[in-house]
C-alpha cells in the first residue's frame, strides 16, 4: 500500500469516528498545533487568559466535525498540517480578537495567583472527547434532516456528484448546503475557525 493510499485510509478511519485514528491524530499533529500557538502568541497579557491547549482543543473539535461531515479533501499528510496550522492561526486571531473586544482589563489577571487564574480546563482530551462521539452527537442534534442525510453520505466518502443524483439538486448546491451547516453549528458549538 502507498502513502497516499494509507493516508487516505487513515483519514477515512477519523471520518468514520474510529477513536485509535484519532488518537493518532491527536498524537501527530497535537504538538505541532500547540507549537503554533506558543510562536504566534506573543501579547503576555492574552497568554495569561487562555494557553496553546485552548486553541488545540478547539482547532481539534472543529477540524473532527468538519472532516466528519467530509468536508476536507486531503490527499496527504502535508495537506493535514497546513489545513491544522491555517485553523490554528484563524483560531488565535477569533479568540485574541474577542478577547480584546470585551475590553478586559488584563492588569487584573497579572496581579491573581495562579489558583485564581482561569487556566485551560484540565478535562477530556479531544481525543475522548471523539472517542466518546459527544461531540459528533451534538453536532448531528443541530443539524436538519436534509443536512443529516448530506453529511451521513459526504462521510461515507461519497462525491458531491453521487450525493446530488441521489437526494436531488446539483452537486456546487448540495456542497454549499452542507458548508454552510457545518460552519453553523461549529460556531453554534463555539468551536469557531474560518477554515
């Protein structure tokens, strides 16, 4: 078997929820993802708010749900990481920018012990967390049945044409539906990254 052909299996594996395939993610692209994090977060006072595993978690949430509901094409394991460090950085950007738009007064949280600071929860990993499917349910709930039925077929590894002839409409439409949905329950889920 090929590279490619093992990396698409692979990521076939994670579509499909299988919890060693993303462990194994989680396992591979986790430092990498954190390591973005720490090189673009330079501003100590947001530093102090939230850590490179707030930004993972969430990069990692996002990036399950969406490669569920096939909406990535990857062919190999380059594609993988630019697509985790192009969230990475979008995520960095939404959460500083929203951080900075609640005007915080970030001398506070300098003066705090670090007991009393806000840290990243100490939780299930992401990992779990898909493993456990909760969030893959969640995101199902939010979802219609039509955007149900898209995604349950995309995930399956169906084209967009063979998902047209078979619900009905044309393939751009039925891949814009399910864009769309993915993007809103991502940020319904808060799990927001423009990627």
């Amino acid at each position: 078997m090929s590279d490619r052909d093992e990396f698409t299996e692979f990521l076939r594996r994670v579509r499909a929820g299988d919890a060693q395939a993303a462990e194994e993610l989680v396992r591979r692209y986790e430092p990498a993802i954190r390591r973005e994090v720490r090189l673009r977060l330079t501003d100590p006072r947001l530093y102090r708010v939230f850590d490179s595993m707030d930004v993972c978690q969430s990069v990692l949430g996002a990036f399950f749900l969406k490669a569920a509901a096939g909406q990535y094409q990857l062919e190999q394991p380059e594609d993988l990481m630019r697509l985790l460090v192009g969230m990475t950085r979008k995520q960095l950007l939404h959460k500083a920018r929203q951080q900075r738009a609640q005007r915080r007064d970030h001398r506070k949280l300098a003066a705090e012990g670090l007991e009393e600071m806000d840290v990243a929860a100490g939780g299930p990993s992401p990992s779990r967390q898909v493993a456990g499917r909760d969030l893959l349910q969640q995101f199902r709930k939010r979802l219609t049945e039509d955007e149900r039925q898209v995604a349950d077929l995309r995930g399956q590894g169906r084209t967009w044409e063979e998902i047209a002839a078979e619900l009905g409409g044309n393939a751009d439409a039925r891949r814009k539906q399910l864009g769309r949905a993915v993007d809103r329950v991502t940020e319904e889920l808060g799990l927001q990254t423009d990627a």
